[in-house]
C-alpha cells in the first residue's frame, strides 16, 4: 500500500489496461483513490465509461459499495486527485438498468 502523504510511481499502462479488461470481461475493478490531501481510499466499482473532466479524463462507474455512480480521475499528480493501483476482481456484474458499456 503506497504512502498517503507521499505520490507513489504509478503504472498507468496497467491501470487503464485493468480498466478496459474489467469492462470488456464484465467485471468489478478494485482500485486504490489519492486525493490531493494525501488521503488515500479503497473502491470497487462497475466500469462503465470514460469522460472528460477539469484535471484530466475520468472514469465513470457504479461503487458497489456506496450504491451510486461516480467519477474518478485516472491520473493523480502532486496536488490532484486519482487512480494510484488497480487489478480486475473475479466478481461479475450485470450492466444496470441499460446502462451501456462504452469502454471498449
């Protein structure tokens, strides 16, 4: 688990790769959130997209564990918010109420 006071070196291939693989395979993806406090939270979510957002691009999906949608940043910088440590968890899901993958 990476320091939360200290910006640990991030495999951003991997990352978006364990994103696109969790999309594609229809399965949840647990990943590790820095906030620019330093803060660092646990999140398991349902992919579903990508979006524009003022930092950078966002990944848009279901946390299965607040039981709403969100939006992450994928790149965390000093000072900004995202996405530090992912993998692809065996769990399946089942796209919500039509809600599209559009991660391809």
């Amino acid at each position: 688990m990476p320091e939360a006071n200290k910006l640990p070196n991030v495999n951003y291939d991997k990352v978006m790769k364990d994103i696109r693989t969790a999309a594609k395979d229809r399965k949840l993806l647990n990943f590790s959130y820095r906030r620019r406090t330093g803060e660092i939270k646990q999140y398991t979510v349902e992919p579903y997209s990508f979006r524009p957002g003022k930092q950078g691009e966002m990944l848009c999906g279901y946390d299965v564990n607040s039981d709403r949608t969100k939006k992450f940043y994928l790149r965390a910088e000093e000072n900004m918010d995202g996405i530090i440590f992912s993998e692809v968890s065996n769990v399946a899901y089942e796209p919500r109420n039509d809600w599209e993958v559009e991660i391809d």
